[in-house]
C-alpha cells in the first residue's frame, strides 16, 4: 500500500455542492446507508400485472414452477416429435456412435485424396518433410528491408546496437510520474 507514503500536503479545495452530492453518493454507493432514512413511499395499486410479473419472478427464482402444474393436455406424439426426441438423445449422450450398422462405401476420388493428404498436413508435422525443390525469388530491397524487420520483430535483436541516446531532464512531473508508477506496479 505504497501509494498512501510520501502523500505530502496537498491544496486543499474549497467544498462546493457538487463535491457535497459526491460524496453523499458516495456514501450510498459504498455501504448499506441507502436504505436508512427511507421515510415513506407512495404506495401504489396492484395491478394485475404487477401480480402476473411475481408469480413468475417466483417461478424465475425457485424450484416452485414445477410444484402445482395440475393436469396438462396430452398432445399426441407425431413423427416429428419422435425425430427430436431422438435427435435429442444423442445430443446429450454419446449414444450417438451405438448401433451404427453398415455405411455405404463411397469411391475414392482424386479429390478425397487431395483431402486426406491435406488433412495430413494440418494435423500433423509431416508437412515439412518431402518438400522437394522450390522456386528461386530474386532478392529484392523490398524482401530484405522486410527480413530486417522481421529480425527485430521475432528476436530481442532491437535492443542491440542502440547506440547512444539523447538525455532529457529529470523535472518534477517526471519524477511524480516515476512515483506513480512504482506505486501501481507494486503492492
């Protein structure tokens, strides 16, 4: 809690009414005073609306939607009902991969062929072995000025040969900005 050290004096501030309301705010925001000295409301009619919303806001918070359902309608079962179920089921589980039976073969196309062996290279690291021959690309400024960049970006290379700096003056800002930030780096 470094920051509370060295506080010095400070220029006190005249208390304006804003900085009143602030603070008063301020009171209600960090502690239970907002509910002392509530004095009393107006009181208003309950609709059957404002029922409505705490019936289910009962519901919402509790498990007391499920107590006194009563009767339902039944709803016969259509064949697309008996799809979701199923759908559902394997959803939820992994039943999906029981009973799965025979598939259908399909031909092995120069296409699926392509696929696997791509799929072979994402998954894998085999796609750096048999590369084979490349094309040759001339060396242009443009390519080396990017090879240098990327020098300094991919390695701590940019902090060799720094050479010498300009030296700036230590002024009080600098210096409160120094202390500030030792006191939000550490605790």
């Amino acid at each position: 809690v470094l920051y509370k050290e060295d506080l010095g004096t400070g220029i006190p501030t005249p208390v304006t009414p804003e900085i009143e309301r602030v603070k008063r705010n301020q009171e209600h925001i960090s502690s239970v005073l907002y509910k002392e000295g509530l004095g009393t409301g107006t009181p208003t009619p309950v609709t059957p609306e404002m029922e409505r919303v705490k019936r289910n806001q009962e519901n919402i918070s509790s498990v007391l939607y499920r107590e006194g359902l009563g009767t339902g309608t039944p709803v016969p079962v259509t064949p697309e009902m008996e799809r979701v179920k199923r759908n559902q089921e394997n959803f939820s589980s992994v039943l999906y991969k029981e009973d799965l039976g025979t598939g259908t073969p399909t031909p092995v196309t120069p296409e699926i062929e392509r696929v696997k062996r791509n799929q072979e290279n994402f998954s894998s690291v085999l796609y750096k072995e048999d590369l084979g021959t490349g094309t040759p690309t001339p060396v242009t400024p443009e390519i080396e000025r990017v090879k240098r960049n990327q020098e300094h970006i991919s390695s701590v290379l940019y902090k060799e040969d720094l050479g010498t700096g300009t030296p700036t003056p230590v002024t009080p800002e600098v210096e409160r900005v120094k202390r500030n930030q030792e006191h939000i780096s550490s605790v």
